[in-house]
C-alpha cells in the first residue's frame, strides 16, 4: 500500500488564505471581498498586501455576491469569503441569476462547511451546499481534502474562466497532499490501488478513507481510494474505471446524502455501470453542538463508518 | 440623434416597438416600459458616451445596469435603435430560441446587456461592484442603473444603498423609477415606503428628484446634473416621477398594464396615437 504521511495538520481554510496571498502576488486582477468574516476565512495577508484590492462589504451576503458579479464587467476576478452557509443557502438566487445564469467569473470560496465546524452548530452547519451549487448550469463545484490542496485549488480556479464553489473547512486536519501539487479542475486522484472495492471520498473524508483503507488492508480486504475534489464535472471515467475492476462503491462526504457527491456518483454509475453502493455522508439531517471527532462519529463521517459500509458492500456484490 | 425633438422621435418609435413586442406574443410588461421609454432615450441617445460596438467590460465607456427586469421591452428597443442588434430582431422578443427573452440575460449573447435581470433587488449591487471596478480600472466613465420603486421592497437594495455610501461609490448613478405603483396596486397600498428621497438621504446619498420623469428636457438636465455631482464621496440617486403606460391613455393612471399585452384593437388605438417616426421594424 502506499504510505501518506501528514505533514502536521492543518485547517483548509488556512490553504485557502495561503493560495489566496499567493494569487494577491501573482495575478494583479484577482480582487477579494468578504463579509465581516476575514479572520475566519485567513484572508488578512491578502488585504494587508491589497488593501485596494479587498472589499469588506459587512454582514451582507445578498450584496456581495451582486458586488462580486459586478467586479466581473471590468475584467475582476472575485473571491468572495464567508461561511458556507451564508455563500449559498442564504444567496441562493443572487448566484443564481446574477452570477451563474449571468455567466460571471466570480469564485464563491466558502468555510466552515459541514460538521466539523463543531461548536456553534446546526445554524451554522450547512449540510445542503454541495446540492444546492452543483444543480446550478454552469456552476464547477471544488471540494479540496487538505491544507496543500486547497491552496492549490485556490490559485488553479483563478485560471479557470467561470463560476466556481470552493468549499473548505474549519478544522485541523491531517495534511498529507504534496505542497507542490497541480491542481486539474474535474480530474480525480488515485490514492491508492486495490480490487474488492472503491472508495470515493472527497474533502476531509479523503484523509479519513485512506485510514479506513488501511484498516481494510488488515482485514484482508483490498480498497481502491479516489479523492474526487471537483464534484463537478465529476471524473466519471476514474469511477468508472476503478468499480469495473472492485464492483462495489462507497461514497463518503460530509454532506447530506441527498444531493451530494454520492448522488452525482450513483447516477453515473446507474446510466453506465449499476453498481452497489454505500453512502457516508449525513442522512437528511440538520447537525449539532459538539467537538468535531464526535460529530464526525456521531453522525457517521470517520474511517470507522467507511471500514463498516465497505465491508456491508462487498456482500452485495 | 442628440436634438430634444429627435429624441421625442425616438421615443414615439420605442413605444410602438413597445407596444408591438408585448401585443405579438400576448405577454410582457407594457406599463413600466412605456413609462421609462423618455429615460432610456434620454440615458442612450443624450447623457451616455458609449464605444462602438459592445464588449462585456465596457472599459473606457459608461455603462447601464437594469434592475427591474421586466421592462425588457423598452431596453431591448431602444438598445436595438441605438444600434447594438438589428432593429428586426425585436421581431423574436419572447420567442423559442430568441436572444431577447422575457427578462434579459447575458446567457443568449445580446449585445449590450451586461448582467441577467428579472429576480429583483439585484441590480444596484452589480452596478455597485461594476463601478468599484472602474474605479481599479482608473476608467473615469460612469455606471448608470434602474431600479423601480416596488423593488425596494427587496432588502437587498438597502445593502446597496448602505454599502454604496459607505464605501463612496461616487461614479454611480441609480435612478429609481417612481411610478408609485406594482403588481398589486399602488405601492402605498402594497406596502407603504414613506419618504424615498429621505430614505436615500439618510443612507449619504445625494438626491435629485424629478417631478416630470416623463419629460425629456426634465430627465436630460438631471442626468447631466447628476453627472456633474459625481466624484464628491457621496452615489448620486434620481428619483424619477414617472406616469405608468405614458403615451397610451388608456394605459395611464392604472397599476393594470403592469404586465398585461394589449388586444389587436387595443394595439390599433394605442399606435394610433403614436404614428411612426423612425420606421417600425
């Protein structure tokens, strides 16, 4: 098996402010706004290098995404900041119109997605995200694992002329992804070989499926790992590829699994290839209050709950 | 095209384009557009200093953000008579596979609109964010919107309104269609907004009102008054008194043409008090 080692944890959050300064360095078009959330979101390198290139916009999501689309027709390319929660659910049909069915190059870079945000819970704790921004035309959806990834996302979606979501997190998570990383928007990584079954997991479920695949490996059982980092336009072919040779699949997000990365997957394996699968991800449920480690036990989303559905799955081949 | 009588030509062929778009597929927004039909000759033909042709970033131009979608009709007119796309193609306005849908969009390519409209309350923050860019830009040109009144309703706007003064956005122009009425009524019976010029005023902005919002001259020095404010600290709102369905009696002093198509006799009536100008498409 290949071995991942973590460089020492980190927060994706703190990979994207760190891709974020890169970008103020290199890209003179790139412009940030953020909604009363800078510490949050590790933008304050950012703004002390740009101060001309950062809009505070106050606690007004509605507004920032119209101002962001707007920074657009003049050549801008936007990175809004704030939570999740407030990138989407909250500002649903301004995206919608002004940003994705307006065709705007704006980049929606969004924390404390999921979970694992912990403490102030479920208010905060969006679960529906992934759903709500892969069903609008156009809209790339960006799910990196890591510290490095993340930066690397964050700097590659600047090259990319179009809508982008780029959810990250709150946590310190093991960073194990190569600091000098390209990143390929819709390409999946294989992390790791294996024949009994295929495990796809994407953003802090990736460190997690590479324990679970080890767990397995002592267990007799052979997992294919996929970080699948762009939801959308999903590698379909990684996935396909690898359940014609494992013929079982676990999906494994921190997301509902209505709507999630494990939805997008079953539907391209039911129009090519029905295929067994097992969902990690929430089950139609809002969070909670609670440390990180024991929501991600509590609701499911570890190594423990993918060792669990991979070996459930194999049956059913 | 610069003269207060040809711009009266004009604006006698936009609400026959007008009338014409919305009779011909039974739907679209006659009232607001006919009462805006002497602003957008006025802000097109008068007031904007516009590049040839048209690009998405209207770098070294002005450029025009429309809030309140539905009145498609009369922008799609008079960007078609300002030469932005074949004046024939108001032909397919509302039609499969057209390029003027009901509420504009950039999504089908029709040159001169900037940004997807129809969902209110959004327009003035991208006309905000379009101005901070032409800030960056060091472009010295203004950005221009329209809202209508009912939208704001819409507390979207009232982020705009806040941020826009805040952040001394003072190469914006939003003028604000003030025909008093919405879909379902009058506005002060929908829901009352009480002073609207006190309202901008107390958010920093400096406010002109015109009384005569459907009279060229009126319309055209406050444009031009507006635009000499510009570059103070403060955006500059205009609040434009305008009359709902004007050029059309029996579509004035009534909220009902809001988004209602006139029969084929009424079409007749309506034209007949509006005769050619510049040639019906």
């Amino acid at each position: 098996m290949k071995e991942y080692i973590n460089q020492g944890s980190q927060d994706t959050r703190s990979g994207f402010g760190a891709g974020l300064t890169e970008l103020g360095r290199t890209n003179p078009n790139v412009v940030a706004l953020c909604a009363d959330l800078i510490g949050s979101l590790k933008m304050d390198q950012f703004i002390e290098e740009n101060p001309d290139r950062f809009f505070q916009i106050g606690i007004a999501e509605a507004n920032m995404m119209g101002i962001a689309a707007g920074l657009t027709i003049g050549g801008k390319i936007p990175f809004t900041g704030t939570f999740a929660n407030f990138s989407t659910g909250r500002v649903y049909d301004q995206i919608r119109q002004s940003i994705a069915y307006s065709g705007k190059n704006v980049k929606i870079c969004a924390s404390h997605a999921g979970v694992t945000l912990g403490e102030d819970g479920a208010t905060h704790q969006i679960l529906e995200d992934i759903g709500l921004m892969k069903m609008l035309p156009g809209m790339v959806v960006i799910n990196p694992c890591d510290f490095n990834q993340t930066k690397a996302a964050t700097m590659a979606i600047a090259d990319y002329d179009g809508p982008v979501y780029l959810r990250f997190g709150r946590p310190k998570v093991a960073n194990f992804t190569p600091a000098d990383q390209s990143f390929e928007i819709g390409k999946g990584l294989l992390l790791q070989e294996g024949s009994d079954v295929t495990i796809v997991a994407t953003g802090h479920l990736v460190w997690e499926a590479l324990e679970a695949a080890k767990t397995l490996n002592e267990k007799g059982i052979s997992a294919e790992v996929i970080n699948i980092h762009t939801i959308k336009p999903l590698d379909n072919d990684i996935i396909l590829k690898s359940v014609a040779k494992t013929g079982a699949i676990v999906t494994a997000e921190e997301h509902n699994f209505l709507g999630g990365l494990g939805e997008s997957v079953a539907r391209v394996l039911a129009e090519n290839t029905p295929t067994p699968q097992e969902f990690i991800a929430t089950k139609d449920t809002f969070g909670e209050s609670g440390t990180p480690a024991q929501l991600m036990d509590k609701y499911g989303l570890n190594a423990k709950a993918i060792v669990a559905a991979s070996e459930k799955i194999i049956q059913r081949k | 095209m610069s003269t207060t009588h040809s711009s009266q030509d004009i604006v006698t062929q936009v609400r026959r384009d007008i009338l014409r778009m919305v009779h011909k597929v039974n739907s679209g927004h006659p009232g607001g557009s006919l009462g805006c039909a002497e602003f957008f000759v006025s802000l097109y033909n008068e007031i904007m200093e516009l590049k040839e042709g048209f690009d998405m970033d209207g770098i070294n131009e002005d450029v025009f953000f429309l809030s309140n979608g539905h009145i498609s009709p009369v922008f799609y007119s008079v960007l078609a008579r300002r030469g932005y796309f074949p004046v024939e193609e108001l032909n397919t306005f509302r039609l499969i596979d057209s390029r003027l849908q009901g509420h504009p969009t950039t999504h089908e390519g029709l040159p001169g609109i900037r940004i997807a409209s129809g969902s209110l309350g959004q327009g003035l923050s991208v006309a905000i964010g379009a101005a901070q860019a032409k800030k960056l830009n060091k472009d010295s040109h203004m950005v221009y919107a329209l809202m209508g009144d009912g939208e704001l309703q819409e507390g979207q706007n009232w982020e705009a309104i806040m941020y826009a003064a805040a952040k001394k956005v003072d190469n914006l122009i939003a003028t604000v269609d003030l025909n008093g009425k919405q879909i379902d009524g009058s506005t002060d019976k929908v829901l009352p907004m009480g002073s609207v010029e006190g309202k901008f005023k107390a958010f920093g902005w400096e406010v002109l009102t015109v009384e005569e919002g459907n009279d060229l001259t009126a319309i055209g020095n406050a444009l031009r008054e507006a635009k000499s404010m510009s570059g103070n600290g403060k955006p500059i709102c205009i609040l434009l008194k305008t009359e709902m369905g004007n050029g059309v009696d029996f579509m004035m002093h009534t909220h009902a043409w809001h988004g209602k198509a006139p029969n084929d006799e009424q079409l007749e009536s309506a034209l007949a008090q509006n005769p050619e100008t510049l040639g019906d498409y």
